[in-house]
C-alpha cells in the first residue's frame, strides 16, 4: 500500500484510484473562485476528493458535495472525507451524474467544479488509467447541462480541460447560457504552450478576466504565482 500524499492541513490516500494527485486538481482546488462566498459545493468526478477536500479548507461552505462513479474511487473518496477536519461538512455520492441530475428538486450549488476525464497522449499507460480518462463518462455536454441545472443564479461553475478545447467548451457553455468570467491558462515553462485551461462560468454576462501561470522556471523552480497559489497546501512550500 503506497504513503498517503500529505497536503499541510489533510491527508489523502491513492492507493486505490486509477487517477493520482496530480497538478490538475491541485491548481483547480486552489484556483476555484469563492469570491462569492459559497455556502453549497459540488465536485464532480471527485476521485480521491483532493478537490473538495481543498476547497473545504480554503472556504467556510457548510455543504461540500462530491458524486464519483468508479466504486474503487468513491470508497477512497468516502474515507478520505471521513478522515478529513472538515468531515462533517463532506458527503460522496456513488452515483453517475445523470443520476445525480435526478434529484435536482433538493440540489442547488453555490459552486461547482469538475477535473473531468480526458485523453492526453501520454496517459494511457494501463486500462484502469484509460477508463478513469475516457471523456465519455463525464460528456462535455453533460458538464454543461450538470451547471445548467444544479447551479445557483449566483454561482460559479469551475472546470480544467486541455488548453485545445477551451473554445470548443466556452461555445458549448454559451450557448447554454452560461459565460466565461475568469480564465487562467497554464503552461509547465516559459518556453512551452499552454497544457491547460482553467474556466469558471456564471449564468451573467460579464468582462472575462484572463490570467496565464507558468508553474516552473526550471526543474522543480517554481515560479512566485504558481507557488503563491498552492503555498497553503503543500508541505514544502
């Protein structure tokens, strides 16, 4: 059994999601706007739960909800919560989100945020990976029609996808009623392009802010704004 990943306030076990901690959900837990004061969160697709885990750290939410579909996943999600300081305030369902759409009479969210499966070319290493990362379990248009539904008039829906389909989403999402308002795209050096995009929309239009962050200088030199936005989580720094 592989060491829990140590974050400065929480713990979470890995050992049994195809999916590991990685920068994805680490920047989204730590990027995801809650200028707004969310009393109701949504993360969908949790794996381990780091996201939400993350965002009850860093908000006072009263609700902290997750819905994740692959069993192996939702049980470590399940204890990671309840090892968490903030456990009475966190929930899983094991549910697919369709389902979860089901019951949207008792569902409203003040925020929601997704670190959804997707393809990239180099993480198809084995076929558990494959499945956690296939596209077709969380649609893009599913995305869209979960924040359609679920989501408070004021609330933010807050999604990482790969810096190529930033447009394609934000057309899909538009088109739907819900506008961009803030948009970081992030890239591993200076040099390099852009990997990913972090999106967060609401239902009013509104001047998009953008943002780029670059998160090293060089191997394992972090930049100031990468490390200024997960300083409060990770141990070393």
């Amino acid at each position: 059994m592989s060491a829990p990943f140590i974050f400065k306030e929480f713990s979470v076990k890995q050992d049994q999601c195809a999916m590991k901690i990685g920068t994805d959900g680490v920047l989204l837990g730590a990027w995801a706007p809650i200028c707004h004061k969310p009393n109701s969160i949504l993360d969908i697709g949790a794996g381990t739960g780091v996201v939400a885990l993350m965002l009850a750290q860093r908000s006072l939410a009263e609700t902290i909800d997750a819905v994740e579909l692959i069993p192996e996943a939702y049980e470590q999600c399940v204890a990671n919560f309840e090892n968490a300081p903030w456990a009475d305030r966190l929930f899983c369902y094991h549910a697919h989100l369709e389902e979860l759409l089901e019951e949207t009479e008792a569902l409203t969210y003040d925020l929601m945020v997704s670190n959804p499966p997707f393809y990239t070319e180099n993480n198809l290493d084995n076929e558990a990976r494959a499945a956690a990362r296939e596209s077709s379990t969380l649609p893009f248009p599913l995305l869209v029609q979960a924040a359609t539904t679920l989501l408070s008039p004021e609330g933010v829906f807050a999604v990482v996808l790969p810096f190529k389909e930033e447009q394609d989403f934000i057309a899909l999402a538009t088109k739907a009623g819900l506008f961009p308002r803030e948009i970081m795209q992030v890239r591993g050096h200076e040099n390099a392009p852009f990997k990913r995009s972090y999106m967060a929309f609401g239902f009013k239009k509104t001047r998009c802010l953008h943002h780029e962050l670059t998160i090293e200088t060089s191997r394992h030199q972090y930049t100031e704004a990468y490390t200024e936005l997960v300083k409060e989580f990770y141990l070393k720094m």
